[in-house]
C-alpha cells in the first residue's frame, strides 16, 4: 500500500503486457471474424447467429462502459448513497426493454432501430429522423467515452493523450470494420467477462478486509468519510427533486432508445433468443452494480486515508475517476492494479466498438442504402459503404476526442440517455403499440423530442454554466427527459390527429405489422430455420 | 409483405387475439410494477430523504436495502416475464402458427418473406 502513485510511476508495464495480450486476443478473433463477415447481415448482425446467452454477455459488455465502472464507484466514493440512485437507474430500463421491446423488436427490425420506427410509414422521413437521432445518441457518447479513453489511458499507462486516442480510434476501426458484428460481439462478451472477475475479486478482497461483513465496511467508512453520517443518506439528489426524478427518466426510458444497444438484438435467431439474451444482461449488470457499490466504499476507507492516493488537501490523485483504480492496488497490489487498468482499456475499445458499428450501420443501411439509394443499392455496396463509415465516424472520434480534450464532458452521457428517451424511445414504443401513429406525428414527435432535449441540456447548469461559463442557468434542472419526452408523446399523438389521405393506409398496413410482431412470421432470419 | 388475407384472418382468430391479449396483459403489469418499485425509490429520495437515513443494520441505513431491492427485483420480474413467455406465450404461438396454416412450417415460409 505504500507504492508510489501511479502519475509518477510513467509507464504501467503490468498495465501494457495484459493489455497488449488482450489486443492481441481480439485481432486475432477479428481476423477470424472476417473470414465470416461477407453479407450485411453478417456485418450488421453477425448473421443472426449469436446465442442468446452470449448476446446477454455481450450485451452487458457494450454497456457497463467505463464510466460506470469507474464512474460510479468514484461517485460512491465521493458522496456515499446518491450513487446508488445512478446505478439503480443505469439497470431498470433492461426490464422495460425486456416487457415491451425487446421481442417485437426482434420480429420488425433487421439491422436498426430505425428499420422498425419506419416500418409502416413514410420511409424516407422517419428513416431521416430515426438515423440522425440515432447518430446524436452516439456521438455524444462516443466523444464521452474517447476524452475519458485519453485521460484514463494517460494516467494508468503512462501514454501522451493523443496516443491514447490513435490507439483507441486504430483499433476500433479495425475491429468493426475488417470483423462487423461478430469480432464487435466477441470483444465484449471477452471484456464483460473481465470486466466481471476484476470487479468480483476486488469486492471479494474489500469485504476480506473487513471479515465480509458489510456493517464493519460501512461503520470504517462512516468514520474515515470526511461527510461521516452523510454518505449513507441522499444529499445532492433530495436536494433538487425535480432533477432527481427527470434523471430518473432519462435513465429508465433512455436506455431502450440507445442505438447501439437495440442494435444487438437483432444478432439473435429469433425472439425467444432476444428473450435470454435480456434476462442474461439484466442479471450480469444488476450483479456488476452490486460490486461497484462494495468497491466504492472499500475506496473510502482504503485509498481516501492513504497518502499515497490522496494529496494534502484529500483530493484524489489523478481525479476522482481513479477511485477504483486506487482500490485495486491498495487491496490487490500491482498486479491488480494493471490488470485493472488493462480492463479498463478494454471496457472502452468494447464500448466505442458498439457505438461506431451503431453509427455505421446508421449511415449506411438507413442513410444510403433506403434514403438515398431507396433500395436500389447492392448488397456489396452497402457494406463497403458501410466500412468506409466505419473509418470516417473513427476518425471523427479521434478527432473529436482530441477537440474535447480539456472539456468538461461528464454532461455528455446524461445527454445521449436524454435524447434516447425524448426522440428514439418515443418512436420505437408508439410505433410498435399505436395503431394511430402516422408519419406526421413520429415527425413532429420526433423532432421536438431531439431538439428539445438539446436545447435543454444546453441550457441547464451543466452546460451554460459550468461550460459556457454564464452566471445563471436558464433551465435550472440537470437532466431535461421530465419535460422532452412528455413533450415527444404529446406532439406524436397530435400531428397523428392532424388527418391526411394516407393515414388510412398507414392504419392498415399496423395490422400486418401487429401480426409479424406477435408472430415472428416473415421475421429475418425466420426462413433460415 | 404478409398476405392480406392471412393478416385479416389472424387479427380475427380467436387464438391470436388470445396470445395478444396475454402478452400485452403481463408486458404492462410487469412495466408497471417495475416503474412504481423504481419511482418509489426515486421519491423517497427526492422528498423523503430522512426516511431513507434510517439504521437499520449496525450503521447501514434502510435506503441501502431498499435501493438493493430494486436491482433485485428488477432482475426477478425479468425472469418472471422470461419463464411466463417460454411456458405459455410460446405453445400459444406455435399452435397458431401450425393450426391457422395447416401447412406447417412450409405454410409459414409461404406466408412470411417480407424483407424490410
């Protein structure tokens, strides 16, 4: 425990030998993987050929990001109980998802979201809308997870930021686009399974320390937590209730509008799969926040009161991000500590892996191949479309995430889970439940949702006041779901009862949809069996 | 695209209008009770904080066993709707799909080649 801390250590080389063996592991399953990858649907879908246990791991891999691994326990280990409402918030939308999505989903879509928003109506608009809604979801948290790559990689491995975004870009470009889908999968289900033990040994190694039980934990943090008695009841959030509960929205409904997320569900053979594959995701994740909870509060007590991790005046080496970082080596030496460190790494390739095959398949199934194209593309050129997306949205993250560099962009996350709540989630339930749904409506729903989140968000104290640096904010809450996706619903049921000629067609053809959806019949991947 | 006549004649069938109606009946409970567990959280939070500070195991306050409740029974209504849909919702299905069809299987492929 009396190591020198990591900032002053340059390179972690514990940290680059896991890493560089887990590199080298997953380039050698991407070349595999693209030995298999020739059609769309192998690249978007991996051919429909994932089980629904391994599409859960994956799953649970492509969305227990870094930020809420290290995020989470750094914010247990800052301010106790309010991060319990995070995590919470980060599992209850995979129920939802499970309940009223998650099949029909599966039984509409082929390669997006978007192909199941559109399935009824007006393709080339609703294509438009859902694409580009579906790309703002991504870039934001695209650009969240590259700045946090660059800082976290600086920090644990000793590398110049810039590197850390080449490498992170370099690798997910190669990645997505030389194995698709499959070599996506199979970085995350590896990543989740490492991610999973690193978490569970180091929860195991905390509660040794305190002969597992949780009191002993709790009463040691209590006492060392300059906050004591405070850690254990909500502070900040029952401080402001109304963004309390508008982050709750946006957390519960945003996570069935996340592009990259409702994209892998069509990587299984059928419902049933969809089925396993959330309940699957819902227990790993669930179980994963459990331990984020047990290593943040093994941080308070362990490296809060150890000088080697904290300065004079008790801030965290390094910020607060490094909290978990920190706890790995104070309980599990340096051992633990890179391999921490390289799970971290990995956590984050996975992640932006997801999202850019997300953003791809935005681009080139809905943008070129049905708007601009409007279906007249070959197959062939759709992927190679696809690809070139691939390296262009790669470089755009790297660049991006060289811009962003000295931002603050914790609010980056929070926005992404907004818009998904406000514009996609909206689209996705109506679509698939309202037979009234009319092109006019998801438009108008749609767009108001997408700008109205925005705009919010630009104007509440995240952004005007801490980024803009302004003195007052204009909205005053945190999170704006309470008000956009209200606001989305509302706006798709009125411009649903705008009436137009084509409406009666569009009512019709919800039958058909209603029966494919209930039914699986004519499903994808449905005459493969 | 499905044929017409099919749909029609599904959207009447007794059977399906059956499995629909079940499915969406537990889909929404299930929704339901999983956003009143969640939200009663949040509430508590946002306007009952002292509630949540109570002791209740050595220094551990209640807010702890509730929040772990949540994740837990988020999980479990997950498993519940998993195990309702294998044992029931997915009999209902197949038995439409051989019995409105007669054909079988190849009844099916006949009916169902839309490509979105």
């Amino acid at each position: 425990m009396t190591s020198a801390p990591l900032a002053h250590h340059g390179a972690n080389w514990t940290a680059i030998l896991l890493f560089s063996a887990f590199v080298l592991l997953t380039l050698l399953i991407t070349g595999w993987a693209s030995r298999r990858t020739r059609s769309a649907a192998d690249f978007y879908a991996a051919g429909g050929g994932i089980s629904g246990a391994q599409n859960g791991v994956a799953i649970a891999g492509d969305f227990m990001s870094a930020a809420s691994f290290l995020g989470i326990s750094a914010l247990v280990y800052a301010s106790g109980f309010d991060g319990l409402l995070y995590s919470i918030g980060f599992l209850v939308g995979w129920p939802i998802i499970m309940f009223l999505i998650a099949e029909r989903l599966r039984n509409l879509g082929r390669y997006t979201l978007s192909d199941v928003v559109s399935y009824r109506l007006a393709e080339t608009p609703v294509r438009c809308l859902a694409a580009v809604s579906s790309l703002v979801v991504i870039a934001f948290y695209l650009i969240a997870q590259m700045v946090g790559a660059g800082q976290l990689i600086q920090l644990l491995f000793g590398l110049p930021y810039i590197y850390a975004e080449i490498i992170v870009g370099g690798l997910m470009i190669l990645y997505v686009t030389l194995g698709g889908m499959l070599a996506t999968t199979w970085v995350q289900i590896i990543k989740a399974v490492l991610l999973l033990a690193g978490a569970t040994w180091m929860a195991f190694l905390v509660l040794y320390q305190f002969g597992f039980s949780l009191p002993a934990l709790f009463a040691r943090a209590v006492a060392v937590h300059p906050r004591h008695l405070g850690i254990l009841r909500p502070a900040a959030l029952a401080k402001d209730p109304v963004s309390a509960i508008s982050l709750g929205v946006a957390l519960m409904f945003g996570t069935g509008g996340l592009p990259h997320i409702l994209m892998r569900f069509f990587t299984v053979r059928d419902a049933r799969e969809a089925r396993k594959s959330v309940l699957w995701a819902t227990g790993l994740i669930g179980y994963f926040y459990v331990l984020t909870f047990i290593i943040g509060f093994g941080a308070i007590v362990l490296v809060s009161t150890d000088s080697a991790y904290v300065t004079p005046a008790h801030l965290l080496r390094g910020g607060n991000n490094m909290a978990a970082v920190f706890l790995a080596q104070a309980v599990g030496g340096d051992w633990l500590l890179g391999f921490i460190s390289a799970v971290a790494f990995a956590t984050i390739l996975a992640v932006v892996s997801g999202l850019t095959l997300a953003g791809a398949a935005a681009v080139s199934h809905d943008l070129y191949a049905r708007v601009i194209a409007r279906g007249r593309s070959t197959e062939a050129s759709e992927v190679r479309v696809s690809r070139y997306a691939t390296v262009a949205l790669g470089i755009v993250a790297i660049l991006l995430g060289i811009l962003f560099e000295k931002q603050n962009v914790a609010y980056m996350v929070g926005l992404a889970f907004a818009v998904a709540a406000s514009a996609n989630f909206p689209l996705v339930l109506l679509s698939m439940y309202w037979r009234g749904l009319t092109t006019r409506g998801a438009l108008l729903g749609g767009w108001i949702g997408l700008t109205t989140a925005f705009v919010l968000t630009v104007l509440s104290p995240g952004i005007w006041v801490k980024v803009l640096g302004h003195a007052h904010a204009i909205f005053p809450y945190d999170s704006p779901a309470l008000f956009s996706m209200p606001l989305a619903f509302l706006f798709c049921w009125l411009g649903s009862r705008l009436r137009s000629a084509r409406d009666a067609g569009e009512a019709a053809a919800f039958d058909e949809q209603y029966v494919r959806s209930q039914t699986g019949l004519g499903a994808t991947g449905a005459e493969a069996h | 695209m499905l044929d017409r006549i099919a749909v029609a004649a599904l959207r009447r069938d007794s059977h399906f209008l059956a499995l629909a109606e079940a499915r969406a009946k537990v889909g929404w409970t299930l929704a339901g009770a999983m956003i009143v567990l969640y939200f009663g959280f949040v509430f508590l939070v946002a306007f009952a904080p002292s509630v949540l500070a109570t002791p209740v195991w050595g220094v551990i306050t209640l807010g702890f066993p509730l929040g772990l409740l949540v994740i837990v029974s988020a999980v479990v209504l997950t498993a519940v709707y998993v195990s309702i849909a294998n044992a029931r919702f997915d009999p209902m299905q197949r038995e439409i799909l051989q019995r409105g069809f007669g054909t079988g299987e190849a009844g099916v492929r006949k009916l169902g080649d839309r490509q979105p």
